[in-house]
C-alpha cells in the first residue's frame, strides 16, 4: 500500500467510525425513550391492579351484606 492508499483506509474508518458512533446515540436514545414507556405503563398497571383489588373488596363487602 502506498501513501494515497493509507489515506483512504484511514479515510474510510474514520467514516465508519463516525457512522457507528451516530447509530449507537440514536440507539441509545431509544433505548431510553422505550424504557421509560415502560415504566410509565408499569405504574399505570399497578394503579389499575389497585384499583381493581379496591373494587372486588367493595363489591365482596356489598354481596355480604345483602347475604
């Protein structure tokens, strides 16, 4: 290889480099974003599971009492 051909080669990994480095941000950014959806359904999950106990407590309260 010749000078002109190392600067190619170095040329092209740099390019690489960058491009790698592009797609590892946007990767991670999504990454953060799909977390924190899943957290965010999560606690709905969880408010909805509550809110479900509260209510078959309720209603078994309610079927006792007319019993």
């Amino acid at each position: 290889m010749d000078e002109q051909d190392y600067k190619y080669l170095i040329s092209s990994y740099q390019q690489k480099g960058f491009d790698l480095m592009s797609q590892l941000v946007a990767t991670e950014a999504k990454v953060k974003k799909l977390t924190d959806m899943l957290d965010t359904l999560n606690m709905q999950i969880m408010e909805q599971q509550k809110e479900i106990d509260r209510l078959s407590k309720v209603k078994k309260t309610t079927k006792d009492e007319l019993s």
